[in-house]
C-alpha cells in the first residue's frame, strides 16, 4: 500500500507522467523496449543487487564478473544483439554494476588503431571471450599529459619484437579496470624506441595472464590497486613490465607501422582517433551522470513528501518537509537540472552524430567546435550533477547518510566522473583556449563555429525586465546568460593580451588569466544550457500539458543560475539591483509552483524500486517500515564480536581491579 | 629520504614552523604535551589505524572496542586522567576511532539531569564500566524536532513503575551510537504520561542488555541499523520497547519529579542544559571539522608539490601542479579557511568559557547570544570545512579517489557533520531569529548583545578602496562583510514586515522568507569570523614573522569569500564593479604569494603520518612508492575469486558453445 502522503502528491500531477516518460524515452516504443529489457534483468535472480550495500570489495568484484558472464547468456536467451534496440538500456538496467567494460574499450581501441589484419585477428577472439582484454593508459605517474607517458617499448630487430619495460615506478600503469584480477590482454600504452630514437606513444597489445591458468606471464607483475571511494565492483589494476616482449605484429598500426629493418612509417588520419575520446565524454554522460542525479532527486523528493518533521502553523499536524522553503530550494533546482542536461545530451548527441557523418565524409571542420563542446559540457555537467546527488543526499538528513538510502553510493560514484575522461578544470581550459580563438577571430571579423558566433555580437544594452514576471521570459533570462558569458570572455582575452603586451610570456600570462578562462568556459556552457532549454520547451506546443510544466522547470533552471551567482550579472550593471530582487522574488515563487508537481516529475524518469535500491525512494513511500526490514539483515547484525574477547572482561571488571 | 621536490619547499619558509605550530597549540608546553599523548598512542600497535582502509564494518567496530577498552588501560599506565592536561589530544591522537563514546554522553546527561542519588549510584557505576552506557533520543522519525518524539513512558502507581512503549514503527529509537551492539544501559528520551495526561520529553535510564551475558533484556528488540557513508567503527542501533518496566528512580530527576502518587513536580531552572547543547556544538569544531580540514590540506598540498603534471613553460621540466593558478585557487583558500576557523573556535570557547562562568553565578543573559553563536557557526564551518575536504579530494584527482590517499575517509566523516547536532538549515534559521530580533530591537533603540550591536549602525556608504591593495586593509574589507550583513538583515527583515503587514499569516511570512534568512545568517557568520581574523593577526605584533604570513591569509581568507560571492557585494552599489576587478587582481596576487609557505603551513599543523594515514599525504613526499607497497597488501590481493567459478568456464569457452 501507497504511503497517503505520497499518493496525494500524484492525485494532482498537471499532466500526464506516462507521457513525460515517452518524451524522455524518445518515444513511447522506446519505453516499451526499456521497460522489456529492465523487466528481464530485473526478474532475473543473478542480477540482484539486494546484497550490494552489505558486501565487501572481493564480494563486489566477484558479483560484477558472475553478472558479466550470466549476461552473456542472458542475451543470447532474449535475443538482444549488441546492434540491437534493447542494447543501449541493459547498462542502465544493471546499475552499472558488471565487469568488463574495459574489455569493450580494449575492443574499440583495436577496431579503431588496428590494422585490418589485426581487428581480424583480434576481435573474434575477444567477441567470443577466449581472452580478456583492459586498456592501459594511465600511470601512477602520469594521467592528464599522455606525452609525459613513460612506460617503453624498445623495438629489436634482430628478433622482430618490441621490448616493454616499466623503467621507474611512477611509470607503472595505474588504474586501468579489469586489469587487477581479470584481465588476460590488455592494451599498453608505451613510448616507442627505434635504434635509440624515440617516436612517441603508441599502442601495444601484451598478454599479462596466462589463458590456461590464469597466472602471471613472464616479467609481468599485475594486482589490484586496492580500495577507493567506490567502483569496489571493479579491479581496477596496477601493471609493472620487466623486459617483457611482444611481436612486431602487436603494435597497433593503423595510423603508425614499423617495418621489420625499423623504418617507421605514419600513415593515415588521426584525426577520428581525437573523435573517439570527444564522443566517449559525452557518451557517458547519460548513464554515469543524469541516471545518478535523476534517482538521486527522485530518492530525496519522495522521501521529502514523506518525512514530516516540526511544525509549520502551530496546532497543525507536522509538516511535510518539501513543504519547507528551504527543502524546495535544495532540491527542486536539481530537478530542474537534471531536466536541462537531458535536454543539452539530447542536442550534444544529435551533434555528435551530425559530426560523425561528415568525418566520414573526411571534413573535419566541426573537430574544435566539437571537441570545445565536449569538453566543457562534459565538465560543467559532471560538476553540477556532482553538487546536486550531495545536495539530495544532506537534504535527506541522518536517513541520507545511511548506506541505505543509496544516496552514498550514488554520491562517491558520480564524484570519480569529475575525474576521470578528463580532469574537469583541464577540460574547461580546453573549452576557454577555443573560446579566446574564436573570440580573437571573431573580433576580427573572421568567421567562427556556430555555437560561438554570439560572441562576435558585444551589445553594452541593459536588462529590459521591468517586473518580476518578465523574469519568465526565456528571451529576458537567455540574454543575460549571453551577455554573460561575452563579458567573462572579452575581459578575460583583454587581460591575456594586457599582460603579453606588458612583456608576460605567454605561457605565464596564460597561467594568471585560468581561474578566470575557467568561469567563462562554464558560462559559455551555461548560457548554451539554458538556451537549449529554452528552445526545447518551444518545440514542445503540441504537448501542451507537458509544455508548461516544463516551462516551468526551465525557468526554474535558468533563474537559480542567476540566483546562485548573482554577481556575474551585477558586474557591469547589466542587470540592476532592483531586477536582481525581481530575478529573487520570480524564482521564490517559482519554487512553490513546482513544488506542487514535484513528485510527478520525478515519477516520469520511471525508475524501479530494484533500480534505485533505496529504502527512502521506493514507490509506496514506506520509508521507516523497509529501513528497519532492511537494517535486520545487515551483517553487523549478529551476535557482537567484540563480545567474548573485550565487552565480557570489561562488563565482568577485570579493569577495575587495575 | 624526502622527496626533494617536498624538500625545496621547506627550504623557502619565511617564518618558524615550530613557533607557529606552539602558536596553533596555544603555547609551546601543549605542543610537548601533545607531542608526547600522539607518541605513547601511536607506538602502541594496538592502536594501530595500518589496515583500516581495508576492514569490513564488522572489523572496524571491533577494532573500535579493543581499543576503547585497552584505553583504559593505557591512561592507567600512563597517568592520564580524564582531568589532566594530556586528556584533550588522546582523541585526536586516536583520530576518533574508537568506541564508547556515547558512553560518556551517558555520563554526561546523568551528571547534568540526574539528581544527587542518581549521580551518585550510576556515575561511579558508569566510571567503572560496569556497563555500557548509550543515549537514545533520535527515532525513525524524529531527528529536529524532539517535541514530536513518539515513543511513551506512562507512570504506573500501582508498581511506581514506568512503562515504556514504541507506539509504531517511526518511534523506534534509530542511529544511538554504541547501542547496536555494546550498550548494556541506555537514556531513553519518552513522553511522560500520569494518569493519561502527557507532560512532554523525560529521560529514563533503561537497562537493554543482560551483565552476565549481554542477552537482550526482556521487551527489548535491538540492533545495528546497518552501512553508512562512514562511522563503521560505530554500532549505531535501534531500539524498540515493548511493555519495558522501569522503576520510579530511573526517570532523570533534577529539574522534574514525579512523586510516588504520581504528582508531577518542576523544580529548578532548565537553561542550564540549554547551554548544554550549544557547547556541544562548540566543543566538535576543533576534533571533528577542523582537524579533518586540516589533515586534507596537509594530504594535497604536499602531493601538490610532489606531482609534477604538464608544461608550464614549453621545454621545462613538467611543473608541480601547485604551480597552477587553478590549483592554487583550489587549495589555498581552504589553508586560509582551516586557518580561520581555528581563530574563531579559540573565540568561540573564549566566549562559551565567559558564558559558563555567568551562569555559575546565576546570569542568564548571555544565553541566546551563545545559542545563536554556536548554532550559526556550527552550520557555517561544518559546510565550509566539509566542501574544502571535498575539494581537497578532487584536487588530487584520481590518487584522491583511492582510498589509500585518505581523503574519501575524511570527507564522508566530517560529511556527517552538517547533519548531526542539529541539521545545518536549521541551526542557521536559529541565528537568523535572533538576528531578526536583535535588528528589531536594535532599531528601536534598545540594547543589543555585543557580537550584533553592529546591525544599529546602518552606514549607507560606499567603500572607499582605490586600488587593488586597498584591499589588503582589512578595514576595508571587514567593514565590506559587515555592510552585506547588514543588509540582508535588514532586507529580510523589511520582506518579513511587508508580508505580514499585507496580511500573510506570520509562520507563512517567514517560511517565505527563510531562504533569504539563511543568507543573512551566513553573512553574519563570515563577518564575524573575518573580523576575529584580523583582530588576530593584529595582536600578533611581537610574532613578526608569523605575523606577515598569517596576514596574508586573513587577507585571502576576506577576498576569497567576496570573489567567490561577488553579488552580494556589489548588490546595493557598495562595492563597484571597478573595485570588484581590484579584489579579484589582489585575490589572484595573493595565491602566488602564499603559494611559496604553502608546505611550511600546512607542515606547522604537525600531523604524524600515522596520524593521516595518507599514501598522498606523508612527511617525505614518496607518493608514489607508498601508493604501491601500500595496495599489494590490499586483500583484493589474491587470486581472483571469481576465478574457478566464473572466469575459466567462460576463457575455456563454454559460452561460444551456447
């Protein structure tokens, strides 16, 4: 039965929750097809994750690989083929929580670097799991700056082979997952050597267990690298090589080829390898970054309905706490959120695949604006969504912090997407170098990518709102976000070129202008964001029901960035005072609205109950009741075993008699 | 032998880390004090922290008990008392890992709310260890607000008993520390009901596990409540009460009695436990946020200058990554925090040390001052100081993420903190009342307690910095933090009038108001802390080289708070857009200029490397080789366990077979 406090929130939804979900989904096909595939996992014991909060790391890790190798039945029984409709939902099906994803990485970089007579020989292999394979890039010492790499791979003609060597410790590759416990192959990224010449990075194929019994092969020394904040699931792994040799045929040679005298040889583009790793930071972005955020705001929503806590009129009953001011304005900008960045994925992918094709194509002109792209949003959303799952998680107080809650989980695991495919503040120096190009080049008259070409058109005008309801325009707000993002640009580049023209190098000068490259990176992505947004909701006339809901949150979204940083807009006067105050009266009152259809909103991104494994999101809203159910089958719940050897002596007062 | 790039920086300090670390102390005889409690503990193996990143809950808890009861022990052979002078580093030096600490809070609340009798049968009792004692306040759903407590104790003349009862499922007592597994006794908190009348929230001592065999005690359900973020060393429990009979003398009985005929006496005056509860909040700060701040800038900061990462200058030695602008900005302000927040606890126990000594005589004056002080402070540092940890970790990237770094043990520890003692929203919507009050009254002329007597004097000036080092007066900026309290204040307070005069009831009036409040409240917080900053640095005259550097981040501390929340300074017009470029460009000077004694502050904190358990974080620097002796001891360390059972069926290709 529904906890009534939750039911009455879904009496009164403005609009159809189904229909917001096919609209997420792409279509109400594309949820039946979710549905189906979310339904068969779930229905299948192998793939529960009841126990995950109560496991240790090797119980973790071995459920992950017992879950990799069932799937492979799994499709094969469901008919789902890796081209297939259902294949895109299956990760999000298992929470993520299976092993071998690296060796789909180990794949692609050798469909993508390898030679045909390497992918031939290679792929089937892989494809039918005769071998596991990992991606070694990263070393303890190195991981933003790959040409800073030092693992080598001397190549020796005399016996046709590369010879892989970890020359120091800082050189030992760290990290790559299923390399720990797992994998048999894995993909080395090493500095090449020919006749004492040094080439630079190149990929090489090196076999690290043995495929008979699994042991270490010669010169290989391999573990795993221990316990982090989270991803306890995967063996993420250490890898150090003491003259350990592999064919010539194992460097990837595609794009670079050694002959057998030693000649070396470059050879096609590596421009579509510069693609892969653009598409695969905005390809994790729905499932490592929205999903979390998405349950993490659907958990502390339906819990926040539930949970009553003091008084808001005296002599009432206790409160709701979403009915609290200060509860909305926590958690309802992270449901706005959460929505915008569906919507900016959306746009990227679409993007992305316009990108793809005119690659094949062999123009590469949108590259940098691709790459810009990319890059920042993939930080700026990462960051944000980050800084939302923590916002849920404390809003959630003491039942929060409870592993229970799966707010924890959610939380240490989104927070390694800061890290990893790119350091984030790496990545919106990134942004802001192409930003100041463009910026410069549209200055002069030069003609720019079009998700920029808005810098080239400085206007010095003023916010025309009047009153707080002209806040609501998107019009107003997505000017200002605008006006923004060419004020922090602008100034930045000015102060760039006052400090080389001051006799700075530029190197240095480029250091003392970062933390500012960075805030106009993040306004640059913020303004395209809302703008997005802004454009979606227009497109949605025929919805109309869905149309001002979503109105709504996009209002929401664009006022609480204004809110939260009002000074970027005070700066030059753009926005006054007394529309500052407008801009805060707008999004107060905007809080109570949406709040109203709060629990609906969350309810469209359709989640199980198995999928968000929280004892404070569930459906019906029975928070207290399944916590204590829960708690019951906690491994600490047995017998004290600090009893017979501590609490015994010291409750029988053997200390007394000190 | 120390890493030389971690030697080169201490080489540069421009003052005596020793004589700050005394300074830090309060003098160089407690720093030999502490040096010698962190000497006898850490030689001691058994309480060792070595494998703690690798300890199930179960062994943690475990580990936590052994060492609580060898502690005891320890203070005996070392003749420590717990009035003696090594008392307060013991858990420090212990870093908080270990159990019973509940049990002194026990102590505690007999000593503060027990009667003469009462003290004097349970405290020696207590002192003794002849049982365990908890405190079970909280319930499934009842955290904040402790007049909705559920769980009942009715009086029954008959026996002069009390019986007590969990009514239903949110009245479970839920998160008592020590009472899922150790406790023998614990305080329950109950409403009192006499001849079916409730006379509201009583304490009772309830005996919950057998003496001779820590069975439960009849009518008793109890047990862990399972996983959280952290806290594994902590059994915390939960605690149901089924028709448990308690006898007359167990109710807490100096403020209130009830009589064998079941009359209800109040005697004797309750603020004194009022101030109770703030000087707890006053007495975590420095044990549990500021030592975990602290610890995490030491971690990064001294693997900032260890990682060497990308060009600075093309043709250079990679650079350290504490020479990046972005990275300073990161870590240095929160050296500045850690700093500050240290200044302010000295404050604050100064002031609650007065305050004590007031109520001893019978003045109550200082009390809601005091309250508003800690509440808001508690709110403001638990929050600054938990996002500094985070940003610490993030700063390390991936190395942070491991757990081996340290850094994810700190920040989902000190995390709790925003939440225990009183949720942070709320403490800051307890100061903001008083703040409301004290305007009001303020500007009606009346008195008002010292800390805001400032809110009478409204200046509607501008400030009156000309160029960027103007803003190294700290009038300047001090006065800038006390105008923006003032007006958000006052603002609020003016929006909470308009709505109620508009004819708002007054609790909707003020919930509509509480985000703006919370505002207010932190502005007041910073104010204050920024002002006792200065006032330091001020009386630190005869220290001349301490002195300077610790000018230098009360100066960065002040601008770091208004770069980062430009708004609400430029708002009214107090500070121009012009002056805010100059706060910015001396913000920015400042990081290079601290950036060179970053080491040696952080070195002045005097952490041992046990004490930070830290792979990232030791005195010598040697990240790298920590990191991989470290994980070969990880007991993920073995042969794969998935192995046998998963890996060589699938690598033995019975899945192709399919």
């Amino acid at each position: 039965s529904v906890n009534p406090d939750l039911a009455s929130e879904r009496q009164t939804a403005s609009f159809s929750v189904e229909k917001l979900t096919a609209l997420l989904d792409g279509g109400a096909e594309q949820t039946r097809i979710r549905r189906a595939v979310v339904e068969a996992i779930e229905s299948d014991p192998v793939f529960s994750r009841e126990n995950q909060y109560f496991q240790t790391q090797n119980e973790r890790y071995e459920a992950a690989v017992r879950k990799a190798v069932h799937l492979q039945k799994k499709m094969h029984e469901m008919g789902w083929t890796e081209n297939g409709p259902e294949y895109k939902y299956i990760y999000r099906a298992l929470s993520g929580d299976v092993a071998f994803l690296l060796h789909r990485v180990f794949m692609r970089s050798i469909s993508v670097l390898g030679s045909d007579k390497q992918v031939a020989k290679w792929i089937p292999l892989a494809t039918q799991h005769k071998l596991i394979g990992s991606y070694a890039q990263t070393e303890l010492g190195h991981g933003t700056y790959l040409q800073g790499l030092e693992t080598t791979a001397v190549f020796d003609t005399a016996t046709q082979e590369f010879i892989l060597n970890t020359p120091k410790i800082s050189a030992m590759k760290w990290w790559p997952g299923d390399m720990g416990r797992s994998a048999t192959h894995t993909v080395v990224f090493a500095q090449l050597y020919i006749h004492g010449k040094c080439y630079g990075i190149h990929p090489f194929i090196v076999q690290i267990r043995s495929l008979q019994d699994h042991s270490l092969c010669p010169g290989i020394t391999a573990g795993d690298i221990g316990p982090k904040m989270n991803f306890e699931h995967i063996d993420n792994g250490y890898l150090l090589l003491k003259n350990v040799r592999v064919p010539r045929e194992n460097m990837l040679s595609k794009f670079c080829e050694v002959r057998p005298d030693g000649t070396y040889v470059r050879q096609g583009s590596q421009k579509i390898n510069y693609f892969t790793m653009t598409t695969v930071r905005i390809s994790l972005i729905s499932d490592e970054v929205l999903t979390p955020l998405m349950k993490a705001c659907t958990i502390a929503i339906r819990y926040s309905v539930v949970r009553r806590q003091s008084k808001l009129k005296p002599g009432e009953q206790e409160a709701k706490i979403l009915d609290y001011q200060t509860q909305q304005e926590k958690l309802l900008p992270q449901l706005a959120a959460a929505y915008a960045f569906h919507f900016i994925n959306d746009y990227l992918q679409e993007l992305f695949n316009r990108g793809y094709r005119e690659i094949q194509k062999k123009n590469f002109d949108m590259l940098p604006e691709l790459h810009a792209l990319s890059s920042g949003f993939k930080a700026v959303i990462t960051q944000h969504c980050t800084a939302g799952v923590e916002i849920c998680l404390r809003a959630c107080g003491g039942h929060g912090y409870s592993l229970l809650s799966g707010l924890p989980s959610l939380y240490t695991k989104i927070l390694a997407s800061c890290i990893y495919e790119g350091e984030n503040t790496i990545l919106l120096l990134q942004t802001a170098r192409f930003l100041i190009k463009c910026f410069m080049a549209a200055s002069a008259g030069q003609p720019v990518p079009p998700s920029v070409t808005y810098l080239a058109a400085v206007k010095h005008g003023k916010c025309p709102a009047k009153n707080k309801l002209d806040f609501l325009s998107p019009d107003i707000y997505t000017e200002a976000y605008q006006h923004v993002a060419v004020r922090l640009t602008s100034s930045t580049a000015a102060k760039l070129q006052d400090l080389i023209q001051s006799g700075v190098k530029k190197h240095d000068a480029w250091n003392q202008c970062t933390v500012q490259l960075v805030q106009a990176a993040k306004a640059h992505c913020h303004y395209i964001a809302v703008k997005n947004f802004a454009e979606t909701v227009e497109k949605l006339e025929t919805k109309a029901g869905i149309q001002k809901i979503m109105k709504h949150l996009c209002d929401l979204f664009a006022l609480h960035g204004i809110f939260s940083n009002t000074g970027a807009f005070l700066h030059d006067g753009y926005t006054s005072a007394a529309q500052m105050d407008m801009v805060t009266a707008s999004y107060l009152d905007l809080l109570a609205v949406i709040r109203k259809d709060a629990v609906p909103l969350v309810d469209a991104f359709d989640f199980t109950d198995q999928s968000l494994n929280s004892a404070l999101g569930s459906y019906d809203g029975q928070v207290y009741q399944r916590l204590y159910e829960w708690a019951q089958k906690s491994p600490t719940n047995q017998m004290s075993p600090a009893y017979e050897r501590y609490l015994k002596p010291l409750l029988h007062n053997t200390l007394s008699k000190l």
